[in-house]
C-alpha cells in the first residue's frame, strides 16, 4: 500500500471518529493533530540536518504502519 492510500485509509478512519465527537472533543482533537503536525515538521527538519540520522530514522519507523503503536507516543519533546 502506498503512502496516499494508507493516508486516505487512516484519515477516513478518523473523521468518521470526529464528526461523532462533541465540541470539547473536536476541540482536543483538532489540539493534538496540530501539535503531532508541528512535532513532524520539526522532525523533517532535523533529519535533513547534519547528523539528523537519528531524526531519519524516527521518521521512518513512524511512516511504516507496523510501528505506528510503538512510536505514537513519541512528542515534541523528545526531538527537542
């Protein structure tokens, strides 16, 4: 399954989740993707670094959806 199709599938997966959701819900929500988004953005960059392959690494195993359960928990601050 390429990235897009494993995107879409993910991603229809949890909107019908969120439009089952009350308002604070939605508002959690819309919360913890913006914050996931921005730790992505900065893990991107720190992998196209010198010395980022650790970075890559991360990014990696978060793409493959095997591992999607044992990095979920990964946070801004730990690429801080």
């Amino acid at each position: 399954m390429d990235k897009m199709q494993l995107f879409c599938t993910h991603i229809r997966a949890a909107l019908a989740c969120y439009v089952d959701m009350t308002p604070e819900q939605k508002a959690r929500a819309m919360m913890y993707a913006a914050h996931k988004i921005n730790a992505l953005d900065k893990l991107r960059t720190a992998a196209q670094e010198p010395g980022g392959a650790v970075a890559v690494q991360l990014l990696q195993s978060l793409q493959q959806p095997e591992n999607a359960k044992k990095t979920s928990d990964f946070s801004e601050e730990n690429i801080s």
